[in-house]
C-alpha cells in the first residue's frame, strides 16, 4: 500500500469529522471519490472545504455548492472565509472538542488551509506537490485539533493532465507538457485569450502566440513550444492566470 494510504488510514481512525479540500477552479476533479467512500464507509462527517476562491469568480463556487453539502468556500492566501469555516466545525461537534482531519490531493492547499485556521505558520507549505511527508496536528483553539497529511492520489488510472491542472505533478516535471498546454487551451480559450491577449482560431495558433509573448523562441526562430507550455503551466499552477486577468480589469 503506498505510504499515503497508510496515512489516510489513520486519519481516518483518528478524526471525528474529515474536510477534503477542493481546488475552487476545478471543484469536481479535486473530488476523490476513493477517499470519500473510505470515510463515509467509517461513519465519519465530511465537510468539502473549497479553496483557492480567490482565483475564481465567486458565483461559480455557489452553483456548485448547491450540490455539494456541507460546503465552505475559503482563501487561505487572503485569509477569507476562515471565520465561517471554524463555525462550521463546531455546528458539526454540537460545540463540543473535535478532531478533524485534513485531506485531498497533492497541492491542493491543505497545509495553507491549517495555517490560515491555526492563525500560524505550523503546516510548512510549499508550491512544490507532495511537499508534506507526514501527519501533523495543529491545534486551532480549545476545541479544534487539526491532523494535517501529505496529499493522495487515487489508485485509478487517471491522466497527468488532470495532476498537472491540480498542481499535484508540477510545470517542471510534467512528462508532456504540449499535451497538457494544448488542453489547458482548449478548456480555457476565452479566458486565455483575454489574459495574454491572443488570438488564434486553434490551440496550436495561441501556443505559438504565446511563444511570441513569453518570448520563447527557440533555434531557427521557431518557438520554443516545450518551454512555452511548461510557462502558461506554471502560470497556471501559481494562480498567476488569475492575477494577470484581476489586473487588466481592473
Ligand atoms: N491563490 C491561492 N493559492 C493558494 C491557496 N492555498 C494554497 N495556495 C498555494 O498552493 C500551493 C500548495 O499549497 P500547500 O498548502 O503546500 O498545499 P498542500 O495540499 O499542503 O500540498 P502537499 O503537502 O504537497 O500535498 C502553494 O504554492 C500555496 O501558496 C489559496 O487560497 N489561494
Ligand atoms: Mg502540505
């Protein structure tokens, strides 16, 4: 059994309720049904913590919440929504002391999310996927105890593209990062072009425009479409994407 399964395990058994944490760009995908289905066949409380809202419209994350209960959205970065997720908690534990355990995949913002609730750096976060080793608890306050965990993927056969979108396999180390760009802006056109200012009628034009833009433009003039994907990757992972659209609407 991989080792993080083992830890899954003991959260499992130890925590009284479980809060997955979920990438509010892809609340669906960052879902893992394998660890959902572990918890709900222990008797355990689940609650879907949704991270990263800063990097999304806000009335997207409400849509989806109307499916997803119980449900919190938050911003580790921006410290929102901390407040209402530590009332939540204790609307679970009747008020009483509990202890919650923190999952979901590699990178998602698990360590961040302790920090931000702890009100302390105790987690140590990293933009680098499968940065925590092993368990941690982080008290909150007198009645919350968190256990923090290295991410988890799940034993199906699932395709880098979706790792590499979660951030769980990083820019820098993605097999096929062409494939993984050329998908990314298939998925995103609209906001892509926009972002970067781009035009183009295929994916293939738009990555060699931002080739152009990135100023990646390998031997013989061509563009450097290796580095130019694993950039807009990165950009991606960073939640510069974001940053660069707040910006220029602003
Ligand atoms: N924009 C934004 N970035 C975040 C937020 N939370 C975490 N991040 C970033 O996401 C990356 C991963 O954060 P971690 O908290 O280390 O993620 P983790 O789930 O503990 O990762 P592993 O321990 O590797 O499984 C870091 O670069 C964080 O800065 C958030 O609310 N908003
Ligand atoms: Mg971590």
């Amino acid at each position: 059994m991989a080792q993080f399964w083992r830890h899954v395990n003991i959260v499992l058994t130890k925590a009284d309720l479980i809060i997955e944490v979920l990438d509010a760009r892809m609340i669906e995908e960052s879902r893992n049904k394998e660890i959902e289905y572990k918890i709900i066949e222990r008797g355990k409380k689940i609650l879907y913590v949704i991270t990263k809202c800063d990097l999304v419209n806000l009335a997207q994350i409400k849509q989806a919440q109307k499916t997803l209960k119980p449900s919190v959205f938050i911003s580790s970065t921006e410290k929102l929504g901390t407040t209402i997720l530590k009332k939540k908690i204790m609307e679970i534990s009747h008020g009483e002391k509990i202890t919650v355990g923190v999952v979901g995949y590699p990178n998602v913002g698990k360590s961040s999310l302790i920090n931000a609730l702890s009100g302390r750096s105790s987690a140590r976060t990293s933009s680098e996927s499968g940065f925590t080793k092993g368990m941690q608890n982080v008290r909150v306050n007198n009645k919350i105890l968190l256990i923090d965990t290295p991410g988890v993927f799940t034993t199906e056969d699932e395709t880098e593209y979706k790792y590499v979108k979660l951030g769980s396999i990083d820019y820098a180390k993605v097999k096929d990062p062409e494939t993984a760009a050329l998908q990314l802006i298939q998925e995103k056109t609209d906001e892509i072009k926009k972002i970067y200012k781009v035009t183009g009628d295929d994916e293939e034009e738009i990555l060699n425009q931002l080739a152009i833009l990135f100023n990646k433009i390998g031997k013989g003039n061509k563009p450097d479409l290796d580095a130019t994907s694993r950039l807009l990757l990165r950009e991606w992972q960073t939640g510069k994407m974001k940053k660069a659209y707040g910006n220029k609407e602003k």
